[in-house]
C-alpha cells in the first residue's frame, strides 16, 4: 500500500520507509519486500522433490495494477536481490488476475461466449482496481483491455486503520496506551486483529458486531454504552449503525462511488458483468452496496462472485503464470512521450515563447514526441521504437521520458506533462570515439514498461538502466 501514490504526488513512491507494528522502527519498502520474498521463496523451493527443478519454476509477483512504472520496478528488483532470475520472473497484476480465475471458474465458464464484456472490481486490503475485458477467444481463455485501469487507496484496511483510530481515542490513556498495548502485546494485538477481520466479513448491518478481544485489551477499554460501543466480558459489541458508518465513511461510499463513476462513464459500454473479487469481496456488505451501485445505473448488468473470491486472485496469478499471453492487448494509462530539440518552424504551429537560440545562432525549440496516447489499444509485445543518436563521441547516451495526462500534449513543461525518468544507455568505449544510431524500443502491452537498445548498423543491444524521477 506504500506504493501507491496519487497522481499528484510525485516522490511518495520512491522506496518509502515502513514502520513496524509499534511504529518505533521503519525500514526501506524495498528492503521488507526483498526479506519477505526471499523467505516465501526459500520456503517453497523446500517442497521440490530435487533442487534440479528450481530452474523450471516460474515466480509470479501480484501487483495492484494502479501502481505506477516505479512501483513496479521496486517490487522488480526486490525479487530480483531475493534470489529469483530475471528470465524466470514474471509480474501480474492483481484485477488481471482475478478476471482470468473468475472466467476459469465454473460457475461463470458457461456464461462467457465471443464478445462477452465484464469489469473486474478487485478489493484488497490496500487498493481497489477496477479493469474491464472483453473476451476475444473463450476456447483459450483470451480478453482484451476495453478501458484503462483506475482505481484507488480505499481498501478494507482504511477500515481497520479508521477503527484503530477510534478505539486508541477511547481507550484509557488515548493514543500513548494504545501504542503500549501494541509494543507489549503484539500477540494479543495480532488476535484482535484477525478477529475483527473476521467479523468485518460477516457483518451484513442487520445486527451488531460481536468482537472478541484478548483481556488485556477489554481491561484497557471502558465497560459502559458509548457512542456504539461496549464491552460485555470477552467481546467487544458495535452497534448497527455504528459499524455501518465505519465501513461507508472509510472504505465502502470511495468503492462504490469509483465503480459509479466508470459505469456512468462509460455508459455501461455493453457490460454483460461485474466480477466482484479481492480479499474484501467476500464481505457481506459490500456485496449489498456494490449490487445496490449497479442496479440503480443498470438493470441488464449481472454481479457475480466467484466461488472463492478471496482466492481469485492467487488462483489466477498462477494460471497467468502457465498462460501470461491471456490478455492480449491494455489501453496505455497515460500518454508517453520522449524529448526531442528541432528547428523552430512557425509553419508547424511551434509556440515563439518556448524557442531558443544556440551559441551558434540556431532557433530551437524542445518537443516532445509521442510514442503511444493515453487510452491507446497496445497489443502485447507490441514494439513502439523511437531514435537517438549522439551527435558527438560519447559513451553514454540519455533520454528524457514523459508521462502525460491526455492526449493533446506537446512540450515537456506543460502542467500535464511529467518527467517519469531518465533512460541511460550505456554505448561502451567503442562509441567514445565515433557517433552511435540507436534504436530505442518500448513495449507498453505489458504488466510492465519493457525499453531495449540496439545499435542500428550491428544489432547488438545496449545496455541500459531507467532512472525513475
């Protein structure tokens, strides 16, 4: 959930430090998620029958699909230094997957045909991604993106968040005893933990919310009816109302609202579907509000749950892993460009304010050039290549990379146009002597922003690194 960054936030995403339980010690997200991998990894590898068929495996890594180019890269590189080969990685992203469980599952299977369209509303604890697909080939399994992904930071652990805030309010000795109970007690902290996520699923609003909780936290909490809350011996009672305004007011009006805004959007687009999965999905209430959201813009659309919702997502990162050409084409989020120097020419509708003039009496103007708009169909492995050459000797060349917001962009200091990164390549000491033509090539079908480099008179590919902004 670190990762993720709004639009508007521009360095949130760069390794972000995250804190423990007690919230005293905080390490690089990077370095969490290269531990974490490296252990699920080693624990799995003991369960092969020889260490020879380590090299057959392919590992992959399951991503909110609204984390942006950076994000992915960290988790990338994470399971890059956990031990995992490159050429044995594979990243997916987590609505993807679940689109591809719930149209293997066969409760589903016999409604999809040719031209069968559905959104995928994918609720996590940190995010919740909306993507939707239209099937292309329902023999192998096939869809194509139809709308770019969106979503955003309002999973089921903004509940769990709001709820810490407000017990650690009421509790004797506020905030500093809750942060006591959880330094000193982190098992007892832990059991609440689960057992309110437990509860939250089941929670329908027709009756309360009986919570157990461990004595060392009902001692902390006062015994009289307040503000919907109380204690009755070793369970922690919420009111109706009290627990319904806890889910709408953190997590569940955000869901609704983002899912109301892309079938308003788009008019429906001819949805025969919404696929509701994600570890929340199984949640009682939000099944009611998202069936609700739906009938009350369509009355054709049809939800559907896979039968293991909670697990659609695992289930289905595996078979991507078996079939990781099931989706065949994205729409590009945004509109990628790179920078480019020209002549200035009026003709060609140059802006006067943004040109320049070199130390030799040369105008010049700095453009960028578009190598696939926001909303664009990208087939998977689709290349989109762009040139650059060095006009003296050098050994390495670099590339301004944008990303932009709409289609009509055409200078990098534009309000809408922002820098991704810089893409360094490294031409190596032969081109210190004499200029390179390179070929620079981008695939944005993917999970993931894939750049290679090759040297235009003998193919030999360049190496190269993209440094994210």
């Amino acid at each position: 959930m670190s990762l993720y960054q709004n639009d508007s936030d521009e360095k949130s995403w760069r390794d972000p430090m995250v804190k423990d339980v007690s919230g005293r010690r905080e390490f690089k997200a990077s370095v969490v998620f290269t531990w974490c991998i490296r252990c699920l990894k080693d624990q799995a590898l003991k369960r092969l029958p020889t260490n020879e068929d380590k090299d057959k495996i392919r590992w992959v890594i399951l991503v909110p699909a609204i984390w942006q180019e950076p994000a992915k890269k960290l988790m990338i590189n994470a399971a890059i230094k956990a031990g995992i080969p490159p050429s044995q990685l594979q990243l997916c992203l987590e609505p993807e997957a679940a689109a591809i469980a719930t149209i293997h599952d066969s409760s589903v299977t016999a409604l999809i045909a040719k031209g069968t369209r559905y959104m995928v509303l994918d609720v996590g604890g940190g995010t919740c991604d909306i993507t939707c697909h239209e099937v292309t080939c329902p023999e192998r399994f096939e869809v194509k993106e139809i709308r770019k992904v969106n979503g955003g930071d309002c999973g089921s652990c903004q509940i769990n968040a709001r709820f810490e805030q407000i017990l650690a309010e009421r509790i004797t000795g506020g905030k500093k005893s809750w942060r006591t109970f959880k330094m000193k007690s982190p098992r007892a902290y832990n059991e609440f933990c689960e057992n309110f996520e437990q509860c939250k699923l089941e929670f329908s609003s027709k009756e309360e919310l009986y919570i157990p909780i461990p004595s060392s936290l009902a001692k902390l909490l006062p015994k009289d009816y307040r503000d919907g809350m109380e204690i009755d011996e070793d369970y922690l009672i919420l009111d109706r109302e009290f627990v319904s305004k806890l889910f709408d007011d953190a997590s569940i009006l955000k869901i609704t609202n983002l899912l109301a805004w892309e079938l308003n959007s788009c008019d429906g687009r001819g949805l025969d579907f919404v696929f509701l999965a994600g570890g929340f999905a199984n949640s009682i209430y939000l099944r009611r509000k998202v069936q609700d959201c739906v009938s009350k813009i369509s009355s054709t659309i049809e939800v559907k749950y896979p039968l293991d919702a909670s697990m659609a997502i695992l289930k289905g990162g595996a078979m991507m892993g078996e079939s990781p050409t099931a989706i065949i084409s994205r729409k590009a989020r945004f509109t990628y460009a790179v920078t480019r120097v020209e002549d200035f020419d009026v003709s060609r509708g140059h802006d006067e304010r943004r040109s320049y003039v070199t130390s030799e009496g040369l105008k010049k103007i700095r453009v960028l050039r578009i190598l696939v708009n926001e909303g664009e169909d990208v087939r998977l492995g689709q290349e989109i290549s762009s040139k650059i050459s060095n006009p003296e000797p050098t050994s390495r060349l670099v590339d301004d990379i944008y990303r932009c917001i709409g289609t009509d962009i055409r200078y990098p200091d534009e309000k809408d146009a922002q820098k991704l990164g810089q893409l360094r390549i490294k031409l190596g000491r032969c081109h210190a002597t004499h200029c390179a033509n390179v070929k620079v090539i981008y695939k944005f079908g993917g999970t993931h922003l894939s750049i290679e480099a090759l040297d235009e008179e003998t193919d030999k590919l360049f190496a190269l690194n993209l440094e994210f902004y």
